[in-house]
C-alpha cells in the first residue's frame, strides 16, 4: 500500500542570494518542520530544513546539500512540501485528522435506511466557512456534502466507511468539461 502524504508546507520566495528560503508551514509548530526527518516535494524529491528565523529557512536535498543561491531556491518556489501519515502522532478513541478520511467509502442514508456506498471521499476542503468532503462518484463525477453531524453522523475509521445524508440539493460537478447537474433529494 501507499503511503499516504500530508500537505505540510509550501516554499516560498528566496530571502537574499545565499539560498536562504521562506516556507509557509501548515502546522500548529511550525518548528516541527525540523524533525521531519524527510520532506517530500511534489516532485518526488526529498529535503530537510533548518529553521534559521521563522519563516526563514536552509533547505537541504536528499544528498543532504544545502541549496546555495537565489536562482536554486527560484527554481523550487511554490513546490509543496509533505511528509508520511506516520509522522502525526496517534489520536484518542474517536478522534482522527481529517486526512484520515481521505479514501474512506461513502454510504448514503435515505429515509434512515443505509444504502450501497455511492463514492469515496476524495479530498477535504476548508476553506474558512466550513469544512467539506469531496465524493468521487465516478470518473467522472463529484459531489461536495458539508462535513457537519447533521450530513456526516456516523464515521467508521476501521471498517473505512462514513455514513452520509445528502442535503436537499447536491450540485454534482463532472472532474472535466461538462456541466454540473443539480440533484433534488
């Protein structure tokens, strides 16, 4: 199996012509960056980084050289930084990260009987107003539901299933070119 990837961080624009970077870190410490033993670009490229002022940072690739001028660290600006889901700590009974859902099929409730799953939860969006799961349905199709108790009542991490009911109106959107359609519920 794949190991699952957690967005952590993004580099930045270059500070000065040494190689010194900015990196907008994602995490509640950002000085957590530092023991993450690897980070991995979405490239494929591994790196590790020391925190010189937050949020100034040396960032050394896989062969543990330092990146060492402007133009270097350009080349690298906007690359997104992750690491394994194992570098989170385990979490109490009932408590997961939202990471944690991604994959996780999605069982629709209609008049409170569960139904076949109808999709997999393909990512979580939060975007200030609202924390909200995206359903692939198919290839071509994806719905998003509101990740609340009143659509999202039930969440099974070991059987990796979530218990879904759909709001009154679902705008269905295609993953390309056509347009969307609105389901009634």
């Amino acid at each position: 199996m794949k190991k699952q990837l957690v967005h952590v961080a993004t580099i930045g624009k270059p500070h000065g012509v040494h190689g010194l970077i900015r990196v907008h870190s994602y995490l509640e410490n950002a000085m957590d960056l530092e023991s993450c033993n690897e980070l991995i670009d979405d490239h494929g490229e591994h790196w590790t980084l020391i925190w010189k002022n937050k949020p100034i940072a040396i960032l050394y690739d896989g062969n543990n050289k330092p990146v060492d001028s402007r133009m270097n660290v350009e080349l690298l600006t906007n690359r997104k930084l992750y690491v394994t889901r194992d570098f989170f700590s385990d979490l109490e009974e009932d408590e997961f990260y939202l990471v944690d859902l991604i994959g996780l099929q999605a069982r629709v409730v209609e008049n409170d009987q569960q139904k076949a799953a109808m999709g997999i939860i393909s990512q979580v969006h939060d975007y200030g107003a609202g924390t909200s799961l995206e359903i692939k349905l198919n290839s071509k199709e994806i719905i998003l539901v509101p990740f609340t108790k009143q659509y999202v009542p039930e969440i099974n991490l070991e059987a990796e299933w979530v218990k879904i009911y759909l709001p009154q109106f679902v705008e269905v959107s295609p993953n390309e070119g056509n347009k969307g359609n609105v389901l009634a519920g």
